[in-house]
C-alpha cells in the first residue's frame, strides 16, 4: 500500500525544520498559486503542543502583498494543514526571532 494515503504511525514522526525554513517553503507552494503570485509570506511561532500528535507550531502572521487575500488565505490553510502534519519546529535557539532570544545574563 501506498504510505502517502494513510496517516502518520507512531514511528512515523514529523521532519524537524528550522522556522526559516518552514516559511520559505510555506511561502514558496502559496506563490506557486495562480492569483497568489504577489503573496509576501508568513510569520511561524513555535507553540506549546496539546498532545504528542499535535504541531509545536502556528502561523503568527500573514503577509498577503497585493495578492487576493481569499484565495491565499485558503490555499495558506490548506499548505498549513498538511505541512503541520509533516513537519516540526526544530529546538535551535538561533532560529528565533530577536524579540524572543534573551538579550543578556539571566543571573543577574
């Protein structure tokens, strides 16, 4: 039987990918979209999962450009949807925004 039609075994773990990654490859199927040529990108934060099938990440942010903002915001959940099942945030610290990277000594 054909792997890609049935859902994922407990061996079967999602590929760890670094956040860069995960919205450049996200970003890269939504262009590929006739009308969604103009689409800018998305922002992923890592999230805390529910279960241990469950993401470890969302979108945070959209950045829609001048492209028709229905149309992406559908195939965005559809590319989201599948990639979450396929995929997890790595745990590299230097993958994170700036923001949320400590900027100093936590002893102090």
């Amino acid at each position: 039987m054909n792997k890609a039609w049935h859902p994922l075994s407990k061996s079967d773990k999602p590929s760890a990918v670094s956040r860069k990654h995960l919205e450049s490859a996200i970003t890269k199927v939504v262009k590929s979209v006739l009308d969604c040529e103009a689409f800018v990108g998305v922002i992923i934060q890592r999230i805390e999962p529910k279960s241990s099938t469950d993401p470890n990440w969302a979108v945070r942010g959209v950045r829609f450009g001048k492209a028709d903002r229905d149309k992406s915001g559908k195939v965005l959940a559809i590319v989201v949807e599948r990639m979450q099942r396929e995929f997890s945030l790595t745990d590299d610290q230097d993958d994170a925004p700036a923001n949320e990277r400590s900027t100093g000594s936590d002893t102090n």
